[in-house]
C-alpha cells in the first residue's frame, strides 16, 4: 500500500510541474506517466482521465494558494500593508520559478481558464469557482479595511474582481517577457484601484 | 493562380478560426486543411508549418485591431471619451462572438501568450512586440489627454500598462464565464488606474 499511494502522489506531482508548465492540450497521460516513473495501468488505477488529473491538481494547487491568501491576509498588520504582502508573495513566486525551473510559469488557474474555456466544462467550472473564491477573499479584506477607515470604495466586489483581475493581467505579462520584474507595478496600480493616495502608501 | 491565392486565404481564415477558439497545441495541419478545403500539400505549399501560420494569423489579427485602436484613439472625440469608446468595442468584440460561435472567444494574444510562453519562441517574441504596441498606443493617447489637461497620472507608461493588463484580467473573466457583461467594469476599473472622479466620466 505504501508503494500504491507513492505511485498516486508522484502522478500528481509529475501533473501539476507538467500542467504548470505546458499547454494542456500538449501534455498526454503517457507523458505524465513517464515523468512519474509509473506504468500506465497504474495512472488509470488512480485516475479515469487527464481531466480527472487535472482537477485535482488544480484543487491541490487551490489548496495551498488559498492558505497562503489567508495567512498573509489575516495577519495582524494592518489591512492595507496585507493587500501589499500579498502582491509582494505573488511576485515572489513568480521569481522563485523562474529559478527553478528557468521559465516565470504564470497562474495555473489562468492558464487552463484560457486553454480550456471554450472546451472543457468540468475543469472550466471549477476555475470559476475557484476565482469566485479568489475575489471574495480580497472582497472580505476591502471590507475590514473599509470598516477600518483605512479605505472607501464605491463597490468592494468590483473592486476586489478589478484586483484580481490585474493581478492575472500582470502575471500574464510576467509569463510572455519571462520577467517576474513585470510584477512590480501591481501594488501601485492596486492602490490607484482602490482610490488610496501615495502618502497612504508610502 | 486565383485558385491558388483563394486556398492562401482559406488556410488562414480556418486557422485564425481555429486559433482563436481552441488550443494551438490541440490543432493539427490536417484539421486547418480540412477546415479549410484544402489538401494537406498546399498548405506546405503556402506555409512551412503550423508555427508559420500563427506567425501570419497573429500579424493578421494584430493588423486589424490596431486599425481599429487607432480610428477610435485618434478620433475627433475629447480624449476620455476615447477611451471609452475603446473598452466599450472590446466588450462590443466578445459579444459578437458570443452571437456568431456561440462562446467569448477571449484575446488571441493573450490565449497564445498563455499557452506558448514556456515553449515557442518565434510567436512569443512576436507577441511581445505585439503588447509593446498596445501600450505604446494608450501612452501616446494619455499622454494627449494629459496635455490636454484632462488628466494627470504620475507614469504614463506604468497607467497604460495597468489598462491594458485589467483588459487582458477582465478578457480572461469574459472568456471563462462565457459572458461579456464580465467586461462592464472596464470603463470604471481604467478611471481608478487613470484617477479619475467619477464625476469627471459622467
């Protein structure tokens, strides 16, 4: 059993560096097979499909992003300076796979949303709940920092979807010029979203 | 050599189709060719592979829409009101898709971008000349609208960048949620980037 659930996790970890990485469409079940060290029977002993694989990377990937969302942005700083950790992380790990693995690898939910909206329904529902998720987390900060009169908008769901919106905008940028610098703007122009003045941000 | 001219033509309408709807990796020659009506050795005829074709569907594209950019940014409207009417034909593009296919086709580039940034180089260079004129475009138009003295930003460069890389953000939503309402906040998103009062764009 210890060998069986092995051969399950390297599958998944071969799923999300090549998913990461590539073009879905590009990426075959032998392929990821190779990549884990598996034989094929073992990949449909675990899993139906690519797209069985692919939803659960994603919600893997979702997983941990959110954690990572929640601890920078129920810290105890203020509200304000989390938004900003939170563009800082981001940028981070954009760095971070560029060392890694040579390439700035983009958002895995943005990349599949634009490979598979037009094709592939049950991938495709879940990155919208999954963005869904990632508007209402920002919605929920804007909201305890409104409540803390660090800031006033005139609609903190727009707002909150205008910022995650940038933020897949910029990584896109990050990811075409392979440049995790491209990143850098994205406190400034979040900031000039929420109608917060320099001097608040300095 | 109108038949021929003709068969040029057919391929590079069934790949700017193709292209624009689904995975670049997910096509194959014999799919375009078949789309298109053509056998499979005109296109090597015409093209010296599926790469070439994207190079020229991509410029093709691009050709078209900076037509476009350019007769609404260099109309005789206040230059606002450009920009305006700017965001409201990249909702007026999806929609239309949406009527004709059936599906919010999203951004050509931005769909490239995504899936070939990690992988083919010749398109991936040339869509980033490709932003790079995106932006170059909305610069020269605030730049106008500044000395117009409508508007003040602190970098014109960094403002254009932020707009279009909400377009790109709000374009992944429009395509991933199939719905071309998701770009309604595009206008007021760029007023913020821009920081404009709402009284200001009334």
């Amino acid at each position: 059993m210890g060998r069986t659930s092995d051969a399950r996790e390297r599958i998944l970890t071969a799923g999300a560096d090549l998913f990461g990485r590539r073009s879905y469409a590009s990426i075959g079940v032998a392929e990821i097979c190779a990549a884990a060290g598996v034989p094929k029977g073992s990949f449909y002993y675990f899993f139906p499909s690519k797209q069985a694989l692919a939803l659960e990377v994603v919600d893997r990937h979702w997983e941990w992003q959110r954690g990572e969302w929640m601890r920078i942005l129920t810290s105890v700083a203020p509200v304000v300076d989390r938004l900003r950790d939170l563009f800082v992380a981001t940028a981070q790990m954009q760095s971070d796979a560029l060392k890694g693995t040579g390439a700035v690898v983009g958002c895995l939910f943005g990349n599949l949303a634009l490979e598979l909206s037009t094709q592939d329904d049950p991938v495709r529902a879940r990155l919208q709940e999954i963005f869904e998720e990632q508007i209402d987390i920002v919605e929920a900060t804007l909201r305890e920092a409104e409540a803390a009169g660090d800031l006033h908008v005139a609609d903190a769901r727009e707002s909150a979807k205008a910022i995650v919106a940038q933020i897949e905008g910029l990584v896109l940028f990050a990811k075409l010029y392979n440049d995790p610098a491209q990143l850098e703007s994205l406190w400034r122009s979040s900031m000039m979203l929420l109608g917060l003045q320099d001097e608040a941000v300095a």
